[in-house]
C-alpha cells in the first residue's frame, strides 16, 4: 500500500436517524493505494476516481434501483420489504423506479405490493403522492435555489434512495485514516463498472467497509454497499439504467379524483438590512461529538415525546426510533440512564432526561459522548 493522498471532499454534516450509520467528513486527506480494473476498463487510481465521481455530467437517466437494509433494528409496523412507505426503507428490500431530466425535472418511484409513493419535482413544483392513501402534498421549490433535479432532497432521516445520494454520504465520510482501494471490475445494470473500496481505520466504528460501483464511462455511481464485518447492513444499486432523455410524461402530476391534496408553503425569509453582530443560539439543534465515522449526534427530544410513555406521533423515522427505544431493557452508567439499542451498522441511547443519541458506533462510544 502506498502513501499518496487523494483530494478531500468538503467538510459536510450528514446524519442519518433512524436507519444509520452517521456519515460525516473526517479531515483534509485520506491513505491510498492503487489497483488495475479488469482489462475490459482502463487502469486508474483511487485518487482519480474520487475526482471522477464528484465531477459526473450525466444530464438525463432514467432505471431501476434495488435497496436493501439489514440494520438490525427490531420489527417496525409498515416496514419492511413490499411497503410502499418510505418510512420502510429502515428494513428489508425495496424496489424504485427513477427519472431525472433538464433543466429541473426528477422523480423516485417506490413501488409497493399495495400500491406505490411518488416525489416529483417538475420545475419550481414539487409533489410526494402515496396511491395507498390518496394523498398528496405540493409545495414550491424556490427559483434560485440550488439545482435539485437530480434527486428530490429528503429528509435528515431518511436512508440513501439511490445509489448517487448513497455515494455522496460515504465520500463526505471520509477522513485522514480511511483507506481507499479500487478492486477487480465489475458489472452494474448491464455496464461495466470499477470498484471502490472505503475503510475506516477507527476504533469504535461498526462500519467496516463500503463498496461504491462507478460507471466505467460516465462515472456515475451505479451501486453502494456498506458493510459491518461480514454482513451487508446497506445497498442500493441501479438494476437497469437508460441514459436517454425520458419522456416527460413521467413529470406531469395532476392529483387523481378524490385525493386528499395539502399545499405547504415555504417559510418567508426576510432579509437583514445590516449584518447581525450576535450568532442566534439553538437550543435544540443537535450536537455532534467526535468526528469521521466515530461521529455521534445528540439531540434532544421534545418534551411531547420524552414521556415515559410511548410516542403517539406518526410518520417520521425519528419517531419509530423512539418507540423502539422506549421498549427496549434500560442501561446505565455514569453518563446517566436511558436505553439502549445495538443494530448491526449503528447504536442508539435514548436517556431517561430526553436526549437522543446516534452514531454508527459502538455503544462505549455513545456512553463516552454523553459525557461531554
């Protein structure tokens, strides 16, 4: 193995709660080593390939992705494999269909066995549509906002819905002690494809390895899969893709007869007239401890939810975190009490003053983090 040392992404928070392994960017640098594909692709290095991917122009696609999560959290109601239900992606396998188009169209598909949920964006609107529910929410993304075309931002909580978020958050994870390789060459969807290879270096950290596919022509990322020890606890991979332009039938919603229909309007920014000399505090934003793939995010929970008895609020991710924790054993120690859970790719304590605790971590690193 080699000592150079490829560019670094920048710095970024992503956490991800309930499913996660919390990705968050180490530092300035990282150890390399260089590998040839198959001979069906030319050589290259990881360094190049790093370059590759965060610089991918691929302007229209359209395919299948296949996800699974195996992270070892206890049976969830509506999770699970089959579910149409976005909330189920924390469990089992689940299939999508997407479609990405100029100037700023998008839309992920999750097909279930009892029906399917859509996220839209067709130019400034943006629409979710669960055909089980008949529901639909429309809200406006603001013209000058950042390009979202090519995958509708969700949630902190929510797991990678394609293989080029899932990418995204392994890159930013990356730190002076992780070690980046390319393996043998493999084929995606059809494509050929290199292979690289990422591994944290740190004690404490339940990820071991991450595997991101990158298309051989386009350097697109065609699959992601995240690995503690030997078992795959995250993947998500294109099945079959098509880079043509799709058509734009697949864009245009309309809310079917009878759908339950909520506008949501985006909070008004009011700008400063002169810049502001005092930082306003947040009391409930979370706090991060450590960093790299140690990281641990704490939070606190609302005092709606920090009851002894179990949450009633539906939907989020957040929540059923919490009413899994809520019934699990307690522990204790001398950071305090709470309780504990220990999936296979992250941990998380819910102590018993309200603070929630989540990191892809053993559970000594939660408890020394709850310390600080």
């Amino acid at each position: 193995m080699s000592g150079m040392r490829a560019p670094a992404p920048k710095t970024a928070l992503r956490w991800a709660a309930p499913a996660a392994f919390v990705l968050v960017v180490g530092g300035t640098g990282l150890i390399a080593s260089t590998a040839t594909a198959e001979p069906h692709l030319p050589p290259t290095t990881p360094e190049q390939l790093l370059v590759d991917i965060q610089n991918v122009q691929v302007d229209h696609l359209s395919g299948t992705v296949e996800e699974e999560a195996n992270l070892g959290l206890p049976a969830i109601p509506g999770a699970g494999t089959d579910s149409s239900d976005f909330n189920s992606l924390v469990s089992g396998s689940h299939t999508f269909g997407v479609w990405y188009a100029p100037p700023n169209k998008g839309r992920v598909a999750l097909y279930g066995k009892l029906g399917e949920s859509d996220i839209i964006t067709n130019g400034t609107d943006r629409w979710t549509w669960s055909s089980k529910d008949n529901k639909v929410t429309h809200s406006k993304v603001p013209a000058d906002s950042a390009d979202k075309t090519r995958e509708p931002q969700s949630k902190p909580s929510d797991l990678p819905k394609t293989p080029q978020e899932a990418a995204q958050r392994v890159l930013k994870a990356i730190g002076p002690t992780t070690t980046v390789t390319t393996d043998s060459a493999v084929t995606v969807a059809g494509r050929p494809s290199y292979e690289l290879v990422v591994r944290p270096n740190e004690t404490g950290s339940l990820v071991t390895e991450a595997r991101l596919a990158v298309d051989g022509e386009t350097h697109l990322p065609l699959r992601v899969e995240v690995f503690a020890g030997s078992t795959k606890v995250f993947g998500v991979g294109f099945t079959k893709i098509d880079f043509a332009q799709p058509d734009a039938k697949y864009f245009d919603f309309t809310p079917p007869a009878g759908a339950e229909v909520t506008e949501v309007t985006p909070e008004a920014k009011t700008p400063s007239k002169e810049p502001s000399t005092t930082k306003p505090s947040d009391t409930n934003a979370p706090t991060v401890v450590g960093k790299g793939w140690t990281t641990v995010v704490i939070s606190k929970v609302p005092p709606a939810t920090a009851s002894s008895s179990p949450s009633s609020r539906p939907g989020s991710g957040a929540d059923q975190l919490e009413q899994i924790l809520r019934q699990l054993p307690q522990v204790s120690g001398d950071w305090g009490s709470g309780r504990l859970l220990a999936g296979t790719a992250f941990s998380a304590v819910l102590t018993d003053n309200g603070r929630l605790a989540v990191g892809s971590v053993t559970p000594e690193v939660l408890y020394a983090a709850l310390k600080k």
